[in-house]
C-alpha cells in the first residue's frame, strides 16, 4: 500500500491524509487503490465515530490527477476500463462508508480532487480555495458515477456550466452552488473540520449512520414510505440511544451513547 495515503487515529476521529505534497497531492493509481482499505480500517476502528479526509496541512487538497500516468493507464480501453473501476471503487467507499466522511479543503481541489470531496457527506474548505473539474481541457468525459454525484449535488444546470467551460472557480462560488457546505474564514481548515466532526461524534451514532443509510436509500431511488425507509424510522424508538437520549434530556444531563 503506498505511503501517499496514510491514516492517523486520534479517536473519536480518524484522519486519512493524502500526502504527496512534491506533486500538490496528484492523485495517482496506487493513492486510488489504497483508498478503500484505508476507508476500511477507519470504519472497522471500533472508537472511530467520524472521518476526515485532507491533505495534511500542506496547503493543498488535490491538484487532480497524476497526468503523468495518462500514457499507460488510458493506452488501451481496457487499460482505461480498469482504471475507472480503481478510481469508482475509492469513491464508492467513501460514499458507502457507514462512519460519515467530512472532506477538508484548501488550495487546489481539481479534477479528482473534485471527486473525492463530492463523494463524502460533507466538506468544509478554506475562502482561499479554488475548485475546478477540467476534463473538457483535456479532451475527456468526466466518469459517470462521478457525474451523477455531481449532479445530486449541485443540479443539472451548475453540473453542465462547470463540466462544459472546466473553469477555475472559487470557495465562494462553490459555497453558493452547494458544492461546499461551510467556507472558513480562518486560514486553519484542520481546527475547522475537526470541531465539526466532533460535534457530530458528540451526537448518537445510531442516528447519524441510520440517518445516512436513509439518506443514501432516497438517492438510489428508496421511496419515503418503503418498508426499508419505515423501518429504519421505527427501528429508532427500540435502540439503545433513544432510551438514553430521552433520560438524559429530562434529567439535563449529557448523554452517554450507547452505541459506539
């Protein structure tokens, strides 16, 4: 596994950290395929309650991909084939995950940068950072899972302008089109992210990951009132969290969560 994806656990938050700053975080086959054992360990740590994903402070997030690379992983359809496969399966990792993944950005978030961020629950970035999604510089389609989150994300109408003109916008623009959900205006994105994530971590998990399941079931096309959808909404009343939550609430304490 490379060394250019690393993990560092400070529980109740795992941080998976892209770290190859003598490229600005170039996203490389091997940083793609490292991803999901990475996602992985976070999510099977059992004191992990949120994950973050940055670029380790370097002052980059990702610059895109290692265009070095393009001569061998797109010489032959099958080559591209593959490759698009490594990359959907680091996405849908992080997409799938139980634990919710908050991506902290700043700097250059470009391309696959772009991707990464759009596959987690949310992201937070610095008012200094620029995004951009450049496959029409290059003479490509953007891939189409990563199309369709995009879309979800932003709207038709925002998808097509940033994919058809592949511009260079800013944290404000991307803030204003929902692509970020908070802009700090503090230079420290890490401090930032970290206190969201453990405002979440302070809250049930139960909630937080059903809540997500729920969520992910109504963008695969789970109808509100499907039995799935119902029963996670019942299930709710029988788990452990609620009794506790409901004490704690009268009797104006802190919670003390139940499930890990």
């Amino acid at each position: 596994m490379t060394d250019n994806v690393r993990t560092e656990f400070a529980p109740p938050l795992a941080e998976i950290i892209l770290d190859r700053p003598e490229r600005r975080n170039a996203l490389s086959q091997d940083m793609w395929a490292a991803l999901p054992a990475r996602i992985a360990e976070a999510g099977a740590h059992p004191d992990v309650k949120v994950i973050l994903l940055h670029g380790g402070g370097t002052g980059v997030f990702a610059a895109g991909a290692d265009i070095s690379e393009f001569p061998v992983i797109y010489a032959t359809p099958e080559a591209a084939r593959e490759s698009g496969r490594i990359i959907e399966r680091a996405l849908g990792a992080i997409e799938a995950s139980a634990k919710p993944v908050i991506a902290a950005i700043e700097g250059a978030c470009i391309g696959g940068g772009v991707s990464l961020a759009v596959a987690a629950d949310l992201r937070i970035s610095t008012a200094t950072a620029s995004f951009g999604i450049t496959p029409a510089r290059l003479g490509l389609v953007y891939p189409p899972a990563d199309i369709l989150r995009l879309v979800r994300l932003v709207g038709p109408g925002a998808a097509k302008r940033l994919l058809f003109t592949g511009r260079i916008f800013s944290s404000g623009e991307a803030r204003e089109m929902g692509l970020v959900d908070e802009v700090t205006l503090d230079a420290g994105i890490l401090p930032a992210a970290r206190a969201l994530a453990l405002e979440i971590a302070a809250q049930s998990q139960w909630s937080v990951r059903a809540t997500k399941q729920m969520m992910r079931g109504f963008e695969a096309g789970l109808a509100a009132d499907s039995p799935e959808a119902i029963a996670l909404f019942v299930d709710g009343f029988a788990n452990p969290d609620f009794a506790e939550g409901v004490s704690a609430f009268l009797g104006k304490r802190k919670p003390e969560w139940r499930v890990k």
